[in-house]
C-alpha cells in the first residue's frame, strides 16, 4: 500500500514542477466557468427558476461538475502508448500492480489539479457569482465521499476502454465518443434535471449519473438520510461491477500480448 501512496505522492509532486501549466489550468477554469455561466444567465433571463431549478442550482451544479471533470483529467492514451512502444512489457516485472499504479497516479495528479487549479479557479467564481452553500455539514461530508466514489467510477470505464489497445490500433475515437457520454449523460453541460423524463430514467440505469450528479445532489440536499446511502450504495455497486469488468479485460489483454509476443 504504502508503494501506492508513492507513486500518488510522486506524481503530484511531478505536476507542481511545470508552473506555467499551474496557471494555464487556473485560467482555463475559471474562464469556462464564466463563459458557460453567462450563457446559462442569458438562458434564464429574469426568470427566478425553471421548473422548479433555480439559476443558483445550475450555476453550482456547473462549476462543481466542471471543476471534477477537469481534476478528473488525465492521459487516457497511456496504456496504448505503453503497448505500441513495448514498454509494457517491463511493467509486468514490477512487484506492483499495474492496474493500481496507474490508479494511484491519476489520484495523485487529480489531487494537484483539485488544490492548484479547481479551488482557485472556485474562489474566483465566488468574486462573479453566487453559489448554492451546501445544505448542512453533513451534506458536504457526505458529497466529498461521493465524490471519491464517482471518481473511481470515471476512472473505471476509461480504464476499461484503455484496455481495449489490446485489441485495436487507437482508442482515440472511442475514448472521445466516451467523454462525449461522460459530458452529457454525466450532467456536465447541461444538468440533468433538464433532461426529458425517459431519458433521465434510462440514464438513471447507466452509471454515468453517479460520477458527478449524485454528490451534486447530496451538496444540495436533493438526496437526505437514507436517500444519502441509497446513492453511495449504488456508486459502491458500480464500483463493483466495473471493476470485475476492469480486470476481466485487463487480464485476457495481457494473456493475448503473452501468447502473440512469445
């Protein structure tokens, strides 16, 4: 475990080394969340709330959605790399395993990206606009660990598609096809509530709802009580799942590289 916590450690000290990327990355969100702020601003108007969501509920479920999606961010490309180069092979010397060290890392530069790029680009939108404040301390206790848990499940189905570099050339097209489910399924650009109702149920049904709309809720207070853990549960579930799926592929990829490269 603890050479996990390395890898995570390494990593964030890694990012903290490139300072013109610190402030690109600060600038980059908080000019999105402006810009897409002032569009939803026009949308609403004068109106005080859409069927019953006001512009301050939108205005929170962006910036907090958006500000994961970006700490969310990382090299999706990197297995396929590893494999077309043939450094793959030398991972599998390692006493760790791979699948955790990449998990590990992506934490580590997550975390960087959460402290130096989010949360400054956070207290900027706070100088432009008003935010919904949580609805009780409990409420922000309890997003944080959803939060964690949509994180893995993000992390899983984009692991699951770089596992797929076993098989095909480039996973570029279905990792972007991916993030554009992730974008609109997941509730990033336009919230979920506003979705029609037989979507919103089949969604309902995918995963993608629990990256970043059910600790959205929970912040609210949409979700209360057992309502609370019904939502954790289902994160848990599909953590679950995924990760069954996760090393079902990983390990049939790396028997096919074995049984091909001899």
């Amino acid at each position: 475990m603890r050479a996990y916590v390395e890898f995570a450690v390494k990593k964030f000290e890694d990012k903290m080394a490139y300072k013109l990327d610190f402030f690109m990355g600060i600038v980059n969100t908080a000019m999105m969340i402006v810009v897409y702020l002032c569009i939803y601003k026009a949308l609403y108007g004068d109106a005080a709330d859409v069927d019953g969501i006001s512009y301050r509920m939108v205005a929170t479920n962006f910036v907090i959605t958006l500000g994961l999606s970006h700490a969310f961010d990382y090299d999706e490309m990197f297995l396929e790399h590893k494999i077309h180069d043939g450094s793959i092979t030398g991972e599998f010397l390692k006493p760790v395993s791979f699948m955790l060290r990449l998990l590990a890392e992506n934490i580590g530069e997550g975390a960087f990206k959460i402290i130096f790029h989010f949360i400054p680009a956070l207290l900027f939108t706070l100088l432009y606009t008003s935010l919904c404040p949580p609805k009780s301390v409990l409420s922000l206790i309890a997003m944080f660990g959803s939060v964690i848990f949509g994180y893995l499940i993000l992390w899983l189905i984009s692991f699951i598609i770089q596992t797929w570099s076993f098989w095909l050339f480039s996973v570029w097209g279905i990792i972007t096809i991916k993030n554009v489910f992730v974008n609109i399924l997941a509730g990033t650009l336009l919230p979920l509530w506003f979705m029609p109702a037989a979507l919103r149920k089949i969604i309902s049904y995918t995963p993608f709802e629990s990256i970043y709309f059910t600790p959205v809720r929970i912040y609210l207070g949409e979700l209360d009580g057992a309502e609370i853990l019904s939502g954790i549960a289902v994160q848990i579930i599909w953590i679950v799942v995924l990760g069954i799926i996760a090393n079902i592929f990983w390990k049939r990829g790396v028997k096919k590289l074995v049984v091909q490269g001899g």
